[in-house]
C-alpha cells in the first residue's frame, strides 16, 4: 500500500502544538478593516485552536505532521 500523502494546502494553514492540537489562523482578517473596530481586528491576528468537532477530518489530512 502506498504512503499517505500531506495535503498541501492543509500544510500551508495548520501547524500541530506540543500537546498535539492543531492551531489554526481567524478568518476575516484581510480587508474591509475600516469597519471593524481595534479590539477585534486585534483578536483575529491571534492563532486559535482547531474545534474538536473538524479535528479528525483536517488531522486526516496531515498524516505526516
């Protein structure tokens, strides 16, 4: 049976932590900031945690991680 492959994007956006988690970057981050007021544009800079409920199916993504 061939090797599983590391879907590539997936690489690109998800990156494993020490206890085996996947952090993961906010989205709406990128235009329209004028709107959106300093605390918020300031949150969604910062890396969050990949929801138990998609854990499974993005870790399938990433074999090799």
């Amino acid at each position: 049976m061939p090797k599983m492959k590391t879907n590539g994007s997936a690489k690109k956006r998800f990156k494993k932590t020490a206890s085996g988690k996947l952090k993961r970057k906010k989205a709406y981050a990128s235009h329209i900031l004028t709107k959106k007021n300093r605390k918020r544009k300031r949150n969604l800079g910062k890396t969050a945690l990949v929801d138990s409920s998609n854990f499974k199916k993005i870790s399938r993504l990433l074999p090799n991680l």
